[in-house]
C-alpha cells in the first residue's frame, strides 16, 4: 500500500489542503501548531481502518482526542456551518487502480457518527497492510497496565501511544533474522548497545545486554526511543509494505545519532516501508539529502506547512530537496541565528 | 561597453560593464612575479561607487565537460580545513594586489560565490560565519581607527549573487551550456 495523497477541508487547522506524497519518506515541516501531525493522524487512522473492526472516523477520534469524543470538534473553528471532509488516496506501485477513503461531517455530528465512503474497497485492497504511530513522547517505560487503565478510562492517552505499545509487545524474538532485518538491527545495536526484551509476565519492557537486563525507566529516553524503533524491525511490524508514521524522531536523541537514524529510515525506505516523519530539526531534514545519494533506490520528499500573509493563512509547499523548499520555517529559524551571530 | 570576466573553467561569465573598475588578472600576475604558492588570489575584483567587491567563485554541481579533468573541488568539500584556509589565504593574499593597482581606500567585502550539491542558505550561512572568525575582523577591532583591512564577509550562491541589490549589478550568467552533475 502506497498513501498518494490527502485533501482536508474545514477539518482542524486546515480550510482546504491537499497534499501528494511520495513513496519512500514524507518528511513533514513547519512551525507548532501547523497541523503536521493532525496530518500524519489522519493518515494513520485511515491506514488503521483497514482491519475490518476498525472504522475509520472512530480512529480518527482515538488519535485526536477531541472533548467527548466528538468529531464535531474536529470541524474548523470558524464562522458559518462548515462540513468538514477528509479524503485519502492509496494504491500500489503496481497497475492497481486507486482507492478513496472518505470521511465527512459537520458541527452536529454526534461521536464519530460521520459519512463514510470507500471504507469496504478500502478493506478489500490493502488487506493486512501494516501500520504504525511513533509519537513524540516515549511511552514504552510506562507500558505496565497502561492500555487496561486506558480502558477503564483512569488515564487518558491517545491510540497512537496505545497502539504502539501493543505493535511493540509482539514478540517475535527467537528465530533468525533475514540478512536485510539484521543489517538493520545491528546498526539500531550501534546506539541502543544491545537488543530489546519483552518480560510478559512483568509487562514490562527491558534493554538487554550480555547477561544483564535493564529496566527500560533506567535507560535514557533517546535509547528508549531507539529501542522502540528496533523491536519494531525485529518483530516484523516494519515490512515491505508497511507505512511508518515518526512524529519528531529527534526528540530527545543526541545529534550523533541523526545521521544513523536518518540512514536506517532511507534502508527501511528501501525495502518497501512508505514513511512520513514531522521534524523541527535542520539537522534531521538535512541528512535526507546528503545521505539520499548512497541509497540506489531512495524517494524522498519534502513538505512545508507555515503561516503567513494578511489572514495568517496556512501555505503549503514540497520539494524533493530541502534547500529548495518555499516558506522554510527551518531554514528561516537557523539562518535568523546564524546572522545574529555574524553580527556580534 | 560590455566587460564579462569568465571564471577559469569559461563556464560563468561575471558582467561588469556596470563596475567602476573590474579585474580577473590577480592569478596571472601573481602567478607570472611570484614563487608559486606564495600568495592566494581571488578570482574577480570589482570596484563599485563605495566598496571593493573580492570574489572567489567555486561551482561544484557540473560534471566536467568531453576533455576536461575531474574538477579539483570535489562535491563537498568547500567545508573541508584545507580548502577552508585556501579560501582564507586568497583573501589575506588579494590583499598587496589591491595596494598595487591602488586600490586602498574603500571597504572591502569578500564574496565567496559557491555551489555544491545538496547546499542550502544555513549551511552558507554557516560557512560564513566561521570565515568571520578566520578573517581579520578582530585584528582590526584592536587597532580601534577608522582603517579596516575588511568590512564584510558573504557566502552566496549564484541566485543570491543575481538577486542582491549590490553584487546582482554584476550579474554571473552561463556562458555555454552545462551539464549538470548526477
């Protein structure tokens, strides 16, 4: 399954916008609050939608938590009676014709009572096409209990931390490793310093190395995050088909670490993973082109949210190279600095 | 009358017929008086009503030509230390030729005009800012008087060079058809 594109009206942040995607890495730019990842929800819900039980504008709720669970707050916060619609577009490389996922709704909707079309040849096309959330946050340290406390509704977490908690928990770690998976897996061992370990009885997670086992809430979150991210290889979540969503990978990583991250997205890329990633981080968005050039089959594309003009409307842009990409929120920030410093 | 300098691989031609005073003759001279490798010079030097520009071009985004040799810059490494203090040298070496030709009196900005793949404005930016640090602007700053060996420093690539209100007079247009780099 390949996400080509996504039309969003009236919904959250976005009056009408339409994005087209590549089919390796959809990195995601823009200053807070210009929908970014509203976008990259959205998409994941739509992806998630494809198991039979999940529906679509109830994920869509999952993820955004609006008040009560009510899509209606979802519907741009404007004058008038807006009709809010999200519209997505996959297909396959191959001849497959594309289908559309459609959800639509208005401020009286009740829960996530929308008008849905496409969902059942949805269903049909992508069957078991897997999908996954990687937020901001580091939630595996607090995995003990959290997904039945979430059901008894004694915290409040969206699914993207539920989900990636129960993607994380599927193990699959005895057996070997094809020779792609453990290339892979290695260079994550690099910065991780050993492999991920699952105790089902404790329900807790743990970094192992040699004989010893540490407790996830003793290693530091950049590691942990890491960590995250090779248990995913390892149990197979992340294959040739897969779409990988990583809101702000370079949260809480050490710099040193961006380069190897940034190489193991391009080989994931390679194998067939379609990724959309959200970065504040120049560093991050910069290595995609400098590293690009070694991979024999690398799509990377650019995407730029900002703000601006007399109504502070939202403006979009993309660009397969980053130093080429309109309204650069990052490169604006970094050179804003770099002239202050010239002119001390 | 038109008054183009062509940088040395004849790629680029710099438009001067709008310059008080235009030369791309420091590398001759030096090369034909001096022992080699003595002093560095800059590519252009372009006098305007109220500075001297120095210009050091460099392009790195074209493939060599049917005949030509791999260019001696290589992709990236405008950032490496020894082209760095090349691009240092140059100027502190541009420095008695511009005494020579009697040209003392106006500020003098240095322009490095770069392209190389995958470059953007921060990274410029970035390289201008560490040739800040290696140029004489703190020498001069201990002297406290009015003269100054330099005045600013700018990283550019050719669209900014075109588009700015002062070096865009002089503009650096393609002279033959090029193939860009793979």
């Amino acid at each position: 399954m390949i996400i080509k594109k996504i039309q969003l009206k009236n919904y959250t942040v976005f009056d009408n916008q339409t994005m087209e995607f590549g089919p390796g890495i959809n990195v995601l730019i823009g200053e807070n609050g210009t929908g970014k990842t509203h976008v990259m929800k959205a998409l994941y819900s739509a992806c998630q939608s494809i198991e039979r039980k999940i529906s679509f504008p109830q994920k869509l709720v999952a993820t955004m938590l609006p008040d009560d669970y009510m899509l209606s707050r979802l519907v741009t916060r404007k004058a008038g009676n807006r009709r809010a619609s999200v519209h997505i577009w996959a297909g396959d490389n191959g001849a497959q014709s594309e289908k559309k996922l459609s959800a639509t709704f208005h401020g009286k909707t009740k829960k996530w009572d929308a008008q849905v079309t496409g969902e059942a040849g949805w269903e049909t096309a992508f069957p078991g096409t897997s999908s996954v959330f990687i937020p901001a946050k580091e939630i595996l340290s607090h995995s003990c209990n959290l997904n039945a406390a979430a059901e008894k509704n004694n915290v409040r977490f969206d699914d993207t931390y539920l989900d990636i908690i129960n993607a994380a928990k599927v193990d699959i770690s005895v057996g070997r490793n094809s020779t792609d998976k453990d290339t892979i897996l290695k260079r994550i061992e690099t910065i991780i310093g050993g492999t991920v370990f699952y105790d089902v009885n404790r329900d807790e997670f743990y970094l192992r190395a040699g004989n010893s086992k540490q407790e996830f809430n003793l290693v530091a979150e950049g590691i942990r995050k890491m960590a995250l991210l090779w248990q995913l290889v390892k149990n197979g979540t992340l294959v040739k088909g897969s779409i990988f969503f990583w809101d702000e990978p370079e949260a809480n990583i050490h710099p040193r670490c961006i380069p190897i991250i940034v190489t193991l997205l391009l080989e994931l890329q390679a194998r067939g993973v379609q990724i959309f990633i959200s970065t504040h981080d120049y560093m991050m968005a910069s290595y995609f082109d400098v590293k690009k050039a070694q991979f024999e089959k690398s799509s990377v594309l650019y995407h730029s949210l900002s703000r601006g003009g007399s109504d502070d409307e939202l403006h979009y842009s993309t660009s397969p190279k980053f130093g080429d990409l309109k309204n650069n929120e990052i490169i604006s920030a970094y050179n804003s600095l770099l002239d202050e410093i010239y002119e001390l | 009358m038109s008054n183009i300098l062509l940088e040395e691989n004849g790629r680029y031609g710099l438009d001067c017929t709008k310059a008080l005073w235009a030369s791309g003759a420091m590398h001759d001279h030096y090369v034909n008086s001096l022992h080699p490798n003595c002093l560095g010079d800059v590519d252009f030097v372009v006098e305007t009503a109220v500075s001297l520009l120095l210009v050091e071009y460099k392009n790195a985004k074209f493939a060599p030509e049917p005949g030509e040799s791999t260019p001696k810059t290589s992709a990236n490494n405008v950032f490496k230390d020894q082209k760095f203090t090349q691009l240092v040298r140059k100027y502190f070496g541009s420095l008695p030729y511009l005494r020579l030709v009697g040209k003392t009196i106006k500020p003098c900005h240095y322009i490095f005009v770069v392209e190389y793949p995958n470059d953007n404005s921060t990274s410029r930016k970035q390289l201008r800012n560490r040739l800040k640090n290696a140029l004489p602007f703190e020498l001069q700053k201990q002297f406290g008087s009015k003269i100054k060996l330099i005045e600013a420093v700018d990283v550019v690539n050719i669209d900014e060079w075109n588009s700015h209100p002062v070096y865009g007079q002089f503009p650096l247009k393609p002279v033959k058809n090029l193939m860009p780099l793979t």
